[in-house]
C-alpha cells in the first residue's frame, strides 16, 4: 500500500484506531463523561479526515476498496449520524444503570463496518463490512441486558441476521460459481456480452437479495423491524435507522451500476414488487400504532420503499434522487429518534404516543421541533423531505414507472394520516404552565438541544433552498 | 442598489421569527424595538433604494435580484425572484413607510394588551408576506404573499379571540376571500398551462403575441384573475366581510383593511394589465364592479354609526374608485388613488382608534362628540383626513387623485357619461357621510367623557399622517394646472397610458361641477347632522325612507341574501346530509385500510419461528419469481 491509499484509508483507519483507543481508555478508568467527549473528537476527527481525501478519485485500493466521491459523501453521511448519535447517547445511557463506557467502541466499529460497505466493489469486503457492522449491532442492541425487551430484540435480531448472512454467502457463492470472480467490476464483465441473465446467476443474486433485503428491512424481510426498534435504546435504534441502511444502500447502488444490472428485466421487476410491497405494508403498518418507535420503524420500512422506487430507474437524476433522499432521510430521522431520546426517562423510554400529549404546551421547542421532522417524514413542502419526493418522483416518471409513483403517493397519502396524529397529540390538551424541571445533566442537554435545533434548521433549509444540497448532491454523485 | 433589496422583505420576517420564538421570554420594550424597528428598517431602506432609483432609473425601469432556484425539474424552475419597478416601488413604499408609522403609533396603542409579542409578531408578518406579494417576479411567489396576508388578516382580525364574534368575522374574512383565491389559483394554472410559464415580465411580453385581443382563454384568465382581486379587495359580490372584520385591534384595520391588503386586488389588475387590456369585456366588467361597489357602500357608509364600520365601507367605496380607474384603462390614476387612499385612510383609521380609546372603547359615533377642543391634535389630523376623503378641493390630496378618476370617467376611452354621473354621485355621498362622521365625532355636546389621552407615539404618525394626506397630491396635477405629473410619468414605465376620446374638452367644467357636488354633500350633512336635527328626526318618520336606512344599514341586504342563498341551502343539505353519503366512499377506504392493517398485524407476532418462516417464504417467492420469468 502506498502513503496515497492510508491517506484515502484514512476515515477508516480513524475509525478503527478510535475503537481501540476508546477501549485503552476505559481500562484507564477514565468517567463516562470523559469516555464520551473523546469518542465525540475522535468522531469529529474523523468527519474531517473526509476533508482530505485526495481529489483524484476514484481511487481503488485493489481489489476491495474503492475510495470515490459517492463513497465519500456516504460516508459522510454514516460519521455525522454517528456523530450525532453519540451526542444525543451520553445523558440516555448516564441514566441506566449498566456501565455505559463500552457502548462507544460498539458504536465505532459499527460506523467502521457501515463505512466499508460504502466503499466496497468486492464481495469480500461487502461482507466483512456487513458482518463488523452487524455484530456490533447485536452486542447495542442488547446493551441494557436489565430490561427484558432488549435480550429479546438482541437475539431475534442475532438470528434472524445470521440466517440472512447465509443465504447472502450462498448467494456470493453462487454468483462466483458462475462468473469466476467476486468483484463487482469482473462480474459485470462478464455479463457484457449476455442478452439475459444466466439461471445461476439470477438464483445467486436472489439469495443475497434475502440478505440484503433484510438488513434494509424491505417487504418479505421486515418482520424484526418494529421489535427490534422497539427493543433497542432509542440511541441505537436511530443508527439502525441510518447508518445500517445508509451503507447497505450505497453497497447495493454501486453493485447495481458496475454490473449495468439495470437492463435485466426479471431484476428490475423483484425490485419493483418489493419497493410495492414495502411501501403499501409499511404505511399500512403503521396506521393504528400506539407506540412511535414501532410507527416509525413501520414508516422506515416504507421509507426503504421510496429509496428503490429512486433506485431503479438507475438514470442519473435516480442516482441524484437517492443521494438527495438519503441524507434528508437521514436528518429527518436522527431529529425525530433525538427529540425521543432526549424525552426518555430513567425508567422509560418516551415510546407511547399517550406520554406525547400536551408536549407543545410543557416543551413547546421540542414539540416544533418534533413536529418539523414528521412532516418532513411526511413529505409536506418547504421540508427536506418533500423535495427528497419530489426528486423520487420526478425521476420514476422521467422513466415512465408510472405504477410504482402511483404506488409512491398512495404510500405517502396513508403514511400522512399517522405522522399528523402524533402531531395532533403533542397540540391536544392543555399543559398550563411550563413546570421548571431539575435537570440531571443541563450541559449536555442544552447540546443536545442545540444540535436538534441545527438539524431542524438543515430539515426547513434544505426545504426551501434545495439547489446548495442539490448542487453538492450532484458533485459526489456515483459515476456510471 | 439591487443587491441589497432582498433585505427590505428579511427585516419584517426576521422580527417574525425572532417575536414567535423568543417573544415570551423578551420585555414590552424590546419586543416594541424589535416589532417596530424592523419594519422602520425596511422603510429606510426602501428610501435610499427608492432615491437610487429615481436618481437614476436602472437599464430596463427595474431592479431585480435572484436569491435562488427553489426546484428544478424540467421546464418548471421557480426562482425566488425579486423584482422592483416603478409599480411596485410605490407599493413598497406604502406598506413600509405607512407601514412603520403605524407599528410606531401601535406601540403605545397596544400597551397595555397582554399578547403584545403576538401582536407584534403578526404584524410583522403581515409586513414580509405584503412585501412578497408585491415585489414577487413570478405568479407563484406572489401567491405566496398572496396567502400570507390573508392568513395574517385571519388572525390579526381574530386577534381579541376571547370573544366569539371576533373569531366568527376572522373566519368570515377568511372564507370570503378564499372563494376569490381559488379562482385565482385556478387562474395561474391557466396562465402557466397556456404559457408555460410563471414569471410576470415574461407572461406580459408574450400575452400579446399568443393572445389575440377579446380571444376567449384571455377572457377566462382576466375573469379568473379578477375574481382573486375582487375578493381580496372586497368588491362588489365579496364585500362582505370588510366591515365584520373591523372587529381587529385599530391599527390592524388601518395597516391591512385600509392602507395595504384590500388594495392588493389593485395591485394585482395592474400588474397583468396586458391580459386585461386584451380582454375589453372584463374591463368592462371591473369598471362597472368598481362603480356599483362606490356607490353600494358609500351608501351605506351614510347609516352606520361604528365610526369604524362608516370607515370600512368608505374604504369598499374607495377601492371601488380604484377598480373603476382600471376599467377605464387610467392605470396611474387608480395607482395615484391607491397612494393617496393608504395616507389618508390610515390616518382615519389611527384617529377614531385614538378617539375610540379615549371614550373607553366606544365605538358609537352618536355618543361621541365635542371632543374638538378636548382632543385638538386628533381633531385636526381627523380633519385633514376627512377633507382628503371627501376630496376638498385644491388644498387636500384626495382631491387631485379623485378628480383624476372622474375626469376619465368621462374622458377615457372606455368612459361613458353613466360611469361619469355615478362617480360624481359617490363624490356626493362621500363628501356627505365625511361630514356627517366629523360632525357627531367632534362637534355637539360632549355625551361620553374622555377617559385618557393619547401620548406622543400616537399622534405623531397622525401628524406625519396628515402632512401626506395634504400635500401629497401636489406630485400629480391636472392638466389644465400645468403639466406637472411626476407620478403618472414615474408609473408609465410600467403602465401604458390612458388613451381619451377625440376631442373631448372641458376639464375645468367638470372640476367646478365636482367642486359643486362635494360642497353640496358637506352642506346636506351639515343641515341635517348639525345645524337642524329634527329633520333627520321627521325623515326617520316615514315609514319606506326608514326601511331604505335599514337596507342601506345592514349593507344593501347582501349578508342576508347569502344567508338564504348559500349558508342555508348548504346547511340544509348538511342536515339531511348528516350520515355524508359521498363519505360512505372514503369510510370504506378507511375501513377497508384499518382492516389490511388488523390482517397485517397478524403477521407481526413477534414469535421469531414465524419470522424465520417468513423470511424463507419471501426468499421462495423471489426465486421462483425469477426463474418464471
């Protein structure tokens, strides 16, 4: 390895170095606090290495990595909501009683795992990315092994994964029985020159689809979804809801381009019927939920719904689209898990749409700021969320899928009705005066604060001022 | 210049932002700062801007300033555009500078309300969403302010929600005019269906060439347009709910329902003066609406006695003037009355809401009076406005805009002499319910004594008020005064010209006839409000006279007309209608979805056997799936 690929390696060398000295921390018996501000340099660090990458990308580390634009801008997109998420954990996990240092090395070598995929164009480190990002996933998951839905969530989620990783290595298997090679590029070569795809082949791409289907919790494959949200602490449960798909998303749209896999009709249609699928019984799911973690686990699903009806036109205002609904995606959900988390209690987390009631009265900043990121989720204009639509939109039917924008709308119009009634729980009922709260750690809930309240400002800026996203979209966008 | 006029509408919004958020937290003093100071802010700026652009006109008679593309996606790219020529510089500079004269005078006027940041806090909205409106280069963000400032004259009118009628008159307002701005929105989609395009320079330029002149989709987009106008502008049928929605704090009826909103109509006719001019029948057409509307409401201006009620429907009057102006096809005049108008009404408005305070919130004009010696400073600028209302020659402002709009009434291409004689007749009227409100306001017994005095921040935006109201008029003479028209030659940039009939002399005749009928209104008033009331007393005797005052009353009977024709029928139905049977269809998609969700729920056991089952029978699926087709 020459010095120019540790320089590109550098984010995920960050990562990994973080992980350990994290850990060499905690044997120094250092206080969670202190653990907690290094691991925020150290993920700050490494948002910044990103910075300098060199420019002359792509930049292939053979035969695994590859370090362009797009792997950049995701994994951007990954160490911010790490960022954040590690910001928004420090008060949530202070107030449990299990011993909170060890979550950040979790939460390191699982934003390290996430990164890989992004820059994955092998199968090999596809899966090794995916098996350091979900292993890590199990052990968060589960952290507050005292509360019995954690144990619960932990293991459902460690079988059901593993079983999905077997059918994906099948898959892979299968796949380099038939082409030779495990590189995406090779793979692709090899399918130049055929009209249509080899029965081998389609069964191998079939298998990983099942893998890869779970982890972004599309229809067939999303039956974990709400227990595991549910079940994990709410800090986790909004980086399953980011980073986990973010990576799993970049990985599937780079193998999709490299192999052309565009043009094979049998793929596009599967494609199709699960983002239909996913989109109706997302929403529909989530209709008369009672607990918001699971309505908003429900609505993810309907949201990775979205993200394929932009994927797969497979046109480069598809790509744009994706990027676009990624990262508004993304700030949208970290807000809303954020306002969640910081609302949680000692005993409970605020998961019962009935302890929403009156919160514009008690906290109207966390209720305005709640409410942004619903109807953002919901797609009204002048939020990220709308313009992230619209561009899905824009692409399907610049590509003549009608059905599935159809579909689209649809989607959005019942998913509406269940992001409105949260908001109109926060506005019923009358709070009379704000109470003054002894809070336990105001330092760091103020912070929180603040960076909820700049994520809510990027939610509106983004909603009325696209072109700066759009532009920057456009410029770490994946080349075909 | 250009680049900083993004900043004139981003002083108002910023003040709105930071009244909403943080206006619990800040004191009376810095929430006055912050609510009047932003829109003062605006006014100076739109003063030096304004100066550049009258130094020096900039190369096609506009600024304009790009702040950025909102969308883009195929041909439909809106751009948040400003756009400043000579049109919407004097809107400008009417809703800034009236504008901070008044949040100035409501400092003090709104002083001891408990919901001061509120108060402030929509005001200022009202200010960015105006702004918006008129310095808008494209139909879409002018649909914008559009909303906006019907959403702010919604809650500036409900302000005071504690009482019931005043949140009834807000939603009246508030539906009224959405009949109007759902033509309007209706009418935007055809201007872009047929132009494919939204920008207002480039619909004007291209109107003419696709259009021909009377074609019927210029015919439809005029009326669709002048729908929007007329029930913003509360013109004859849309009326309605002006005088209702005089239940707002004083200086939200002097800022939005004299000086600024209700003339946005205007603004909005001549802005897309070409689609008009193509279209002579719905000229036609707003010319008679602005005429039967002068006269309607000035009628009843004559029987109120809330002196803000005989102001509003003075104000449905005036703005009648203005709509007669543009059917005539005198542009500036109607643009110069518009200007003259926020001057003189907003001073009439801050005046009686002074008046109005001091008598301990009376409203009734009959237990006022006396109050000239008693409240001399309101006193005079009251009549000062009044003199300009009722178009006291040479020596107020409203005469020269007034004569203006009578002169082409008669003049004008399209004028006639009916449009004439009803114009002459409102200035008649006018003149006299003018009198008749300053005559038991302030002359007679004192019948209420006053309970406080208005300080300093109240009177003086009332003088600087009246100052304009005076001497604002002389910047457009008539032509037989010498050729001295600074305003219409400034508008002609954007307004063509008013084109007369042949041949047509005499303008000094009809200036003495107009002269004739004003005095005449102010002496008929005097006789019989003043100096003889007993005839008012003996009229009020005959029965039919009486039942006239009682029509003319309640506002020629239109609220009762639309009581039986549309709330009841629609009411009605509503009844017979309880168990909706068009909602049978959407209870069935409701029920139907509930029903897919209790199905699908089933599904999520949470038993993880079955998960595992799931998992393999969607990979089944997928297989064979593929390897079918």
């Amino acid at each position: 390895m020459s010095g120019n690929d540790f320089i590109a390696l550098s984010p995920l060398l960050l990562l990994t170095g973080s992980s350990v000295l994290i850990m060499l921390l905690i044997a120094l018996k250092l206080s969670h606090r202190n653990i907690q501000l290094s691991s925020l340099l150290l993920f700050i660090l490494a948002f910044f290495s990103l910075f300098y990458e060199p420019d002359v990308s792509p930049h292939h580390i053979e035969p695994l990595l590859v370090v362009d634009r797009f792997a950049v801008f995701i994994m951007g997109l990954i160490i911010f909501s790490g960022l954040v998420v590690n910001i928004l954990s420090y008060i949530y996990f202070e107030e449990k009683e299990e011993g909170p240092k060890e979550y950040y090395v979790l939460l390191f070598l699982c934003t390290l795992g996430a990164c890989v995929l992004a820059t994955s164009k092998h199968f090999i480190s596809l899966f090794l990315g995916l098996e350091i990002l979900t292993v890590g996933l199990y052990a968060l998951i589960a952290y507050l092994k005292a509360r019995h839905h954690n144990i619960e969530a932990g293991i459902k989620y460690l079988v059901l994964a593993a079983f999905s990783s077997a059918f994906l290595l099948f898959g892979m298997a299968l796949i380099y029985l038939q082409t030779g090679s495990m590189e995406f590029s090779i793979i692709g070569r090899s399918l130049h020159s055929l009209p249509s795809l080899p029965p081998l082949f389609l069964t191998g791409l079939g298998m990983m689809l099942v893998g890869v289907g779970f982890k972004l919790a599309v229809v067939p494959f999303h039956m974990w979804t709400a227990d595991v949200y549910q079940g994990a602490p709410t800090p986790v449960t909004s980086f399953i809801a980011t980073v986990s798909k973010g990576g799993v998303i970049a990985v599937l749209l780079r193998f999709f381009i490299v192999i052309d896999g565009f043009r094979f009709s049998p793929l596009m249609l599967m494609l199709m019927s699960i983002a239909i699928a996913s989109m109706i019984v997302g929403n529909l799911l989530a209709l008369q939920q009672k607990n918001v973690k699971r309505i908003l686990a429900y609505s993810s699903i309907a949201h990775l719904g979205y993200l394929l009806v932009a994927l797969i036109p497979g046109s480069v205002m598809s790509i744009q689209a994706v990027s676009f609904y990624l990262a508004a995606y993304f700030i949208t959900i970290l807000t809303a898990f954020g306002i969640m988390t910081i609302l949680s209690t000692k005993e409970n987390d605020a998961e019962d749409i009935e302890s929403y009631k009156a919160l514009f009265w008690k906290h109207p900043l966390l209720a305005c700021i709640f409410s942004a990121a619903l109807l953002s989720l919901a797609g009204i204009p002048l939020t990220a969320g709308f313009v992230g639509k619209f561009f899905i939109l824009a692409a399907s039917l610049q590509a003549g899928f009608w059905m599935i924008a159809f579909v689209l709308v649809i989607g959005s119009v019942i998913g509406l009705y269940y992001y409105l009634r949260i908001i109109s729980k926060m506005f019923s009922g009358r709070g009379g005066v704000p109470r003054k709260e002894q809070r336990s750690h105001p330092v760091f809930y103020l912070v929180s604060v603040i960076v909820l309240s700049l994520l809510t400002l990027f939610i509106i800026w983004f909603g009325v001022y696209p072109s700066g996203l759009i532009y920057f979209v456009d410029y770490f966008r994946l080349n075909m | 210049m250009d680049y900083l006029l993004w900043l004139i509408p981003a002083f108002p919004l910023v003040g709105f932002i930071v009244l909403a958020l943080l206006g619990k937290h800040l004191s009376r003093f810095w929430i006055a700062i912050i609510g009047a100071g932003s829109v003062s802010l605006s006014a100076i700026l739109t003063f030096v801007i304004g100066f550049s652009f009258l130094s020096s006109t900039p190369t096609g008679g506009h600024y304009s300033q790009t702040l950025w593309t909102w969308l883009e996606v195929a041909a439909f790219n809106p751009k948040i555009t400003l756009y400043l020529d000579a049109l919407s510089l004097v809107f400008v500079f009417v809703i800034t500078f009236i504008g901070a004269l008044i949040h100035i005078y409501s400092v003090a006027f709104m002083a001891a309300d408990k919901d001061y940041a509120r108060f402030f806090a929509c005001m200022n909205l009202f200010v960015f969403s105006m702004l918006l409106l008129v310095l808008a280069d494209n139909l879409l963000l002018l649909y914008l302010g559009w909303e906006g400032v019907g959403l702010c004259s919604y809650l500036l009118i409900g302000f005071w929600y504690e009482n019931p009628t005043n949140g009834y008159a807000a939603r009246k307002a508030f539906i009224i005019t959405r009949l109007g701005d759902t033509a309007m929105a209706i009418g935007l989609f055809v201007i872009f269906y047929q132009f494919g395009t939204l920008v207002i320079p480039d619909i004007l330029a291209l109107a003419p060439s696709t259009w021909h002149e009377g074609a019927t989709i210029a015919t439809v987009a005029a009326l669709l347009l002048l729908a929007g106008g007329i029930g913003k502008s509360a013109q004859l049928p849309l009326q309605t709910w002006l005088p209702d929605a005089m239940a707002g704090p004083s200086p939200v009826s002097a800022l939005i329902h004299a000086a600024t909103m209700v003339t946005a109509g205007v603004y909005l006719i001549a802005r897309m003066h070409v689609i008009f001019q193509l279209s002579p029948i719905v000229q036609m057409i707003v010319a008679g609406i602005g005429a039967a509307t002068l006269l309607i409401a000035g009628f009843s201006a004559l029987t109120q006695y809330d002196i803000k009620r005989v102001l509003a429907y003075s104000t449905i009057s005036q703005i009648g003037y203005m709509f007669l102006a543009l059917g005539l096809g005198a542009w500036t005049a109607a643009i110069f009355h518009f200007m003259i108008h926020a001057f003189f009404k907003a001073l009439l408005f801050l005046a009686a809401g002074a008046v109005i305070e001091a008598l301990n919130h009376e409203h009734n004009m009959f237990k006022m009076g006396g109050l000239k010696n008693k409240l001399p400073v309101i006193f005079w600028t009251f009549l000062i406005g009044s003199a300009s209302l009722a178009a006291l020659p040479i020596i107020s402002a409203g005469f020269y805009s007034k004569d203006q709009i009578l002169w082409y009434a008669w003049a004008s291409e399209h004028g006639s002499p009916i449009l004439w004689l009803i114009a002459l007749l409102g200035a008649f009227i006018t003149a006299a319910y003018t009198t008749r409100m300053m005559v038991l306001t302030f002359w007679g017994d004192a019948k209420t004594s006053v309970g406080h005095y208005p300080g300093k921040l109240m009177t003086i935006p009332l003088i600087v008020l009246a100052f304009f109201s005076l001497f604002a008029g002389f910047i457009e003479l008539p032509h037989n005064f010498g050729q001295f028209t600074l305003f219409s030659n400034l508008l002609h940039q954007v307004l063509p010209e008013t084109v007369l009939k042949a041949g047509i002399h005499g303008e000094l005749l009809f200036q003495l006839l107009a002269l004739l009928v004003t005095f005449g209104g102010i002496y008929l008033a005097y006789i019989f409000w003043y100096k003889q009331p007993q005839r008012i007393e003996k009229l009020k005797r005959s029965a039919p006279l009486m039942s006239l005052y009682r029509f003319w009353f309640s506002g020629w009977g239109f609220d009762q007309v639309y009581q039986v024709l549309f709330v009841k029928p629609i009411v009605f139905i509503a009844n017979i209608n309880k168990n909706d049977v068009v909602d049978k269809l959407y209870q069935g998609i409701t029920t139907a979805t509930v029903h897919l969700y209790r199905l699908l729920s089933f599904t999520q056991s949470g038993s993880l056997r079955w998960y595992i089952i799931g998992l393999v029978i969607g990979a089944i699926l997928i297989l064979s799936i593929q390897l079918m087709l």
